[in-house]
C-alpha cells in the first residue's frame, strides 16, 4: 500500500502512455464546482496512504472510497487492467501534502464495509478542487453509473469528455474505448466489466415491470439497455423521457451483463448520455 508523505507533488507513472508529469493537478483542466457534489461536510483529514485508485485511509486510520468514479482495480488472481498503477500513482499525487474536506455521497455514512463513501475536496490554488473532477479531466477515472444529483453528474460527465476527446490517461488504450452497440458480440466479449457503449436505438418497448431499449430486432443476440419503469419517474425528470429515445443515438455506461444477448440495466439517468446532441 502507497504511502503519503510530506511535499511530494512528482509522480512517475509507470505506464508509458499516461502522460502526465511534474505537479499531477496542473493536469486537470475542468473542476466539478464544490457546490455542484454532496451534501453536507461529513469530515477532514489528511490522507496518511492509498489502499486503490480509488481508496485512501486518513491519518486517524478511516477509509475513504471516492463516490461517482470507476477505476481500474487489481484484479482477484489474473493481471490488474491496464493503468491501474497509474491511477493509484495519480491519487497519490494529489492527496499529497493537503487538507481534505469529504463531502456526504450516500444517505448513510459508510458502506457495508465502513468505508466512508464521500466526495472529497482538496484545498489548492486559492480554493477547494474536486478529486473525483481532477482524476476524470486526467483520463484516470470514468464516471460511475451512479452519481445521484444532476447537477453533479453534469459537471462530472463533462471532464470525462473532456479527457476522452484528449486521449488522456485510460483513453489512451484501446482497452478502455467506447464499445459500439452495433457488434454485439464485442460487448458481450466485455461482459463482467464496466464500460461504456454508444449505439442508436432502434426501438422502445414495454413489457411487465421494464422498458426495454433495444439497439436491434433479436433480443437474443442483439445489445439492449434495460430501464425498471419504478425508475422512470427520475429519467423523465432529468429530459430522458425513455419512450423518446427511439432513433436517438446514445452513450449508455454501466456493468456488461448477459440477458440472450448483451445487456446493461439503467436505473440511473446519469447512465444515458444523448450524444446526438455533441
């Protein structure tokens, strides 16, 4: 586990095409605004060692885990994604030598693990910068498939483009590219992982309890996004009425399940992006 000390600001990533250097904030480019993300202030500290990319304990021993981003983690028994150590060299450059508000992500506290679950703010540059905005404008986070406030998912989402459209950091590897929902076998291929698509809907339909997006006629093979109509209240609200999105092309993230053909449950709006609107 990495270990924080006093002054450090250079980071040297192993991976070659991070190409980041000297002080790892100067990277980031957009900021998600403190009052765009969380809620009330629910501690400060100083981060004393980084557990993941995306998981530090402070110097009173708790464990922080950064709400609204994925990032690679080391995998259980098999190689770790790509960048992976690059992302942990990244939050430990910019958790180190500063005070760090933490901002309530979850309803409750902690998660099951008691980890604190928070947004986390450090205090440079004359004002408090996001964590989570300053790893995605590096291309060394994606944005989760839960946010939670639009406001924020906003402000967020627009350093992830921001950083793909760059090339930076994970958009450098084709491991991490936007899959593409018209060769379903590839999506499905990534089944197990997080990763984002981007299609045109072909068609919407209802059945039961669910809405079904679907991105081709053969459910069975064909890649389909699937949104619970108890959920469908929050779409309308955020301007993803879900029956409008036929012959809409959309980016859609979130964890590649298996359903005949490949498939991802949307129970958030923060998880559809209307790119045909870029």
């Amino acid at each position: 586990m990495r270990q924080l000390r006093d002054g450090v600001c250079v980071v040297a990533f192993v991976s070659a095409w991070v190409a980041t250097c000297g002080c790892f904030v100067a990277r980031a480019q957009q900021q998600a605004p403190e009052a765009a993300c969380g809620g009330q202030t629910i501690g400060r500290g100083v981060a004393s060692r980084i557990i993941d990319g995306r998981t530090f304990a402070l110097d009173d021993g708790s464990e922080v885990r950064l709400a609204a981003i994925e990032v690679p983690l080391p995998a259980r028994g098999a190689t770790a994604a790509p960048a992976e150590s690059a992302v942990r060299d990244g939050l430990f450059a910019l958790l180190a030598d500063t005070v760090l508000v933490l901002k309530q992500a979850l309803p409750q506290k902690t998660d099951r693990y008691g980890r604190v679950v928070a947004y986390a703010f450090t205090a440079r540059d004359g004002g408090r910068r996001s964590v989570q905005a300053d790893l995605l404008a590096s291309g060394l986070a994606r944005v989760a498939a839960r946010v939670g406030d639009r406001g924020c998912a906003s402000a967020l989402l627009s350093a992830e483009n921001a950083a793909r459209h760059g090339r930076l950091g994970l958009w450098a590897s084709s491991y991490y590219d936007v899959l593409d929902a018209e060769d379903p076998a590839a999506v499905l291929a990534e089944q197990g992982r997080f990763a984002l698509v981007e299609g045109s809907v072909v068609s919407v339909r209802e059945s039961g309890a669910t809405i079904y997006v679907n991105f081709g006629r053969r459910w069975t093979t064909d890649f389909t996004v699937t949104i619970p109509k108890r959920n469908a209240r929050s779409f309308t609200a955020a301007g993803l009425m879900p029956q409008t999105l036929a012959g809409r092309r959309i980016r859609v993230r979130g964890w590649i399940e298996e359903r005949g053909g490949p498939w991802i449950e949307a129970t958030r709006p923060e998880q559809i992006e209307l790119i045909d609107r870029d």
